[in-house]
C-alpha cells in the first residue's frame, strides 16, 4: 500500500502543530515555507482538521492554528484510514479477473491492510515526537521567547 499525497501531507501538518509551542498560532504560510507543501493543500488538510476537532483556528489578522492537547492521543492508523479512500489493494473487478469467483488473494490482502492499520493504531502522534529539537530545527519552528503566550 501506498499513502495517497493527501495522508502524508496531513501526517507532516501534524507533526509540525505538534512540534510548535502549545501557546504559538501557526499560519497556513509557516507550515508552507517549512513543509514545502502547497498552500491550497494545506488549507484543505487544515479545514478538515478543525471539523474534526482536532486542531483550533482563530481567523484574522493575527490568526493561526494550533494543536489541540488531546490530539497527541490520536492513533495513526485511524488517521491513515481516514485520509485514505481507496484501501482496496487488489482491483479484480478492473479489469474483470477469471480467478475473482475463488481466489483467496482479494482476502489474504485485505487481511495484511487491516493488520497493518492496527499495528499503526499502537502508535500516537506523540510517539512521532522523539527529537523534538532536531524536529524545531528542520521545520524552523523558533520557540516562544521567555514569558510570552497567548494568553
């Protein structure tokens, strides 16, 4: 199976708003600049996180987006399969296959897809977040000067 673009640009949004400070607004452009992914795709993985609940957006001028705390829990296989349409590994109906009536292939595939989901399911966001240093170097994430927040 291959990750559709869509999943692991989400995967690297998260990782970047997990990495930011929790009290630091992260724009659509930082995420842009430090990801080398589109704006237009970011909006969309961003619209979509907001819906679910799992990151905050405040509009305007001084707006941003930030990680919500309980969505460093979030299973990765369940993100996976969420972003992914298509998780079908074998297409035998395109075209049509003669072996489709008793092959068991379309199952043994359909078993290791789902295995493999839960085995990603044992991971969390927070346990992609091993070297949060070298991960706020190479997305350029500058940590909050003493005493700011956004409170």
């Amino acid at each position: 199976m291959q990750l559709n673009k869509q999943t692991d640009y989400a995967i690297r949004v998260l990782i970047y708003l997990a990495t930011a400070p929790r009290s630091k607004l992260c724009t659509i452009a930082q995420m842009a600049s430090a990801l080398n992914i589109s704006p237009n795709n970011l909006a969309k993985i961003v619209n979509r996180f907001a819906a679910d609940g799992l990151i905050t957006t405040l509009r305007g001028r001084n707006g941003g987006m930030m990680l919500n705390s309980e969505t460093l829990n979030f299973r990765m296989g369940d993100l996976v399969a969420s972003f992914e349409s298509d998780t079908e590994l074998a297409h035998c109906e395109q075209p049509g296959c003669v072996l489709a009536m008793q092959c068991r292939w379309r199952q043994i595939l359909a078993d290791s897809l789902q295995h493999m989901l839960e085995h990603m399911n044992q991971y969390r966001l927070r346990d992609l977040l091993h070297d949060t240093d070298w991960l706020e170097q190479v997305l350029q994430i500058a940590p909050l000067p003493s005493g700011d927040s956004l409170t």
